[in-house]
C-alpha cells in the first residue's frame, strides 16, 4: 500500500510536469521504455536497486544508456528516484503515470475477453455503445479465453460486466443450489 500512495505522488509529480513543458505523450512512452528495459535486463533492474552501488554511479548508467533515447523531464525523473532510493517504484509509477495520462486525455482503457475473435463491426458497435455510456473515448483491450464458452466479459475499472455463457451458466448453478 506504501509503494502505490509513494507511486502515485511521484506519478502525479512527473505527469504535472510533464503537462506543463507539453510532453506527456513522450514521456509516457519514455517510461514504457524505462520498465521494459528493467524488466528484460534484470541485471540493471538489480544495479539501480542494490544498496550499495553510489548514485552517482547509477546515474551514470542510466544516463549512458537512456541519454539520447528519453526525454530530459524522464531522465531527471530517474535521477530523483535514484538519489531517493525509489526505483523498485518505477513499473508502479508508469502504471499510475499512464492512468493518468488516460484520464487527462478522456480515454479509457476497458479489457474485453470473448471466447472467438471479435469482427471489426463487433469492436467497432462495442466501443460506440461503450463511449455513448461512459462519454468517453474507449480503449479496447482484447483477450481471447475458449473457457467462457461464448458472450463477452468486459472490466472498466474495477467493475466486470460478465455477459458471457459460462457466468451465465455459473450464476444459473448457484440459484439451482441455493433452491435445495
């Protein structure tokens, strides 16, 4: 719980300031960078981590390796979770970060899972009825899983719309159970 309220005060930070110098986009793409580059390069994810290795030091990978490919706002960004000894916050900050990059722009990520592929007209009636209820503009997220047997489960947020034939079928064993 500590680590995502510290994410989201450095998130809301970098994003203001972000905002203010017009690069959200940038550097939203920039901490996509950041954590897929820790996440596929373990050893660097440990450098910036462990607790002996100076800051300074780490700084200066960080900057060997990113200088050119990230924004200074992200860099310095970096720098500031290095010298606080924050970086195992990172991949939360960048998940908050893209949140709120969402939120400011009116777009809203929703996971749709079905059992078959969706056509394009089904996506395309999907997100129309879907922006006309939330006004806002929908990012489909789709996921295939033959367990649901048909229909479709849709998440916004914390809510799930479970429309598929094995909630139904699920809900429908439960009501028969509850009958005896």
């Amino acid at each position: 719980m500590r680590s995502s309220a510290l994410a989201r005060r450095y998130a809301g930070a970098l994003f203001e300031t972000a905002k203010d110098a017009d690069l959200i986009d940038q550097v939203e793409s920039d901490l996509g960078l950041l954590t897929f580059t820790l996440e596929s390069t373990p050893r660097l994810k440990e450098t910036l981590t462990h607790p002996l290795i100076p800051p300074e030091r780490k700084k200066e990978i960080v900057a060997d390796l990113l200088d050119e490919r990230v924004q200074g706002v992200t860099l310095h960004f970096l720098d500031l979770l290095i010298d606080k000894r924050r970086t195992e916050i990172l991949e939360d900050v960048e998940e908050e970060y893209v949140r709120l990059a969402n939120e400011y722009r009116n777009v809203m990520p929703v996971m749709v899972t079905s059992a078959i592929p969706l056509t394009c007209d089904e996506k395309s009636a999907l997100r129309k009825v879907l922006e006309q209820s939330t006004g806002k503009t929908i990012e489909l997220q789709l996921e295939e899983d033959p367990k649901i047997i048909g229909g479709l489960t849709i998440q916004i947020g914390d809510t799930v719309i479970d429309g598929s034939v094995r909630g139904y079928l699920e809900a429908l064993r439960e009501q028969l159970l509850g009958q005896h």
